[in-house]
C-alpha cells in the first residue's frame, strides 16, 4: 500500500535567488544583444538609402549627358566634350568632368546645392572618353556619384556606365 506522505510549505513553491540571478541575467544579455542589432539594422537602411539615392542621382545626370547633342557637333556643351582614349580611374576616386575639372562641389538628394533641400553629402562626377581609340564613332560615358560614410570615412557609391555611337548618316544611340 501506498502511504501519502505530507510535505512541509518551506521551499515547494517557486524559485531560488540563484534562479532568479541567473535568469535577472540571461535576460539582460538577450535584450543587450537585441539593441545591438536594432542598432547594426538602422546604420545598414541609412547606407541602403544613401546607395539608392547615389544611384537616383547618377540616372538622372546619365539621362542629361544621353540627350546633349554628339561631341562632334561645334555646338556641343563642355559637359559631352570627349577628353580622349579611354583612361582607367581609381576605383573609388572621383572621375574628373570631361572639360578637366576637379573635385566637385557636393550636392543633396535632389541634385541640387542648395542647403534648403537637405544635406549636401553626395558627390556627382562623370567623365565621356573614347573607349576605342581606333574608332571615334563611340563614346563612353561614366557617371560616378559617392557619399563618405560618417563611421569610418571611406566613400561608397555607385557608378554606371553608357555608350553612344553614331552612324554613317549622322544618326545617334545608345
């Protein structure tokens, strides 16, 4: 037979001090962990933002540079002035404005230099060459625009890439 034994009320029911430490801890590790990558997801979407805006800017200078008129033209704006055979830039450095320019002036998310419409912090350069020396008939033209991050100071950016061509009509594409 089973004989039913009576427990006493001291320790039965619920936790130790040691339990509770170790579980007071466990949390806070876990929560610390949890800010930290909170932290790490908000730098990643302002770097994911900026690369998208970098590449807004560069479509929108790629699209201008598309519709001026063929360098050969006498009429032709300094900004498709061809600069020569093809050169190949640092990776990461700013390409130069085909009339030799320097280092541009930064501009805001919309393109512009006014600090009314935000925070000058993109850098916007291109440069138009002959990628083939032996055939003038096609151009390249590059668009670069950059940012330097605040955290280490390295710039990061984007920079694409046409070519336009004329026939033997006088006819231009891309």
């Amino acid at each position: 037979m089973h004989t039913a034994r009576r427990r006493s009320g001291r320790g039965t029911h619920g936790f130790t001090l040691l339990e509770v430490v170790f579980a007071s801890a466990l949390l806070g590790f876990a929560l610390l962990a949890l800010f930290a990558l909170h932290n790490v997801a908000i730098r990643n979407n302002r770097h994911a933002a900026r690369i998208t805006t970098c590449a807004m800017l560069a479509q929108q200078q790629m699209e201008y540079l598309l519709g001026l008129p063929w360098p050969a033209d006498q009429a032709a704006p300094t900004d498709l002035n061809v600069v020569g055979p093809d050169t190949n830039p640092i990776p990461n450095g700013f390409l130069y404005y085909p009339n030799g320019g320097v280092k541009p002036s930064p501009i805001n998310a919309k393109g512009t230099t006014d600090p009314k419409d935000g925070a000058r912090r993109y850098y916007r350069t291109w440069t138009v060459s002959y990628p083939f020396s032996s055939d003038t008939r096609v151009i390249r033209i590059q668009v670069r625009v950059i940012f330097y991050d605040e955290a280490n100071g390295k710039p990061h950016g984007v920079t694409i890439s046409s070519f336009r061509y004329v026939d033997s009509n006088g006819y231009t594409g891309t």
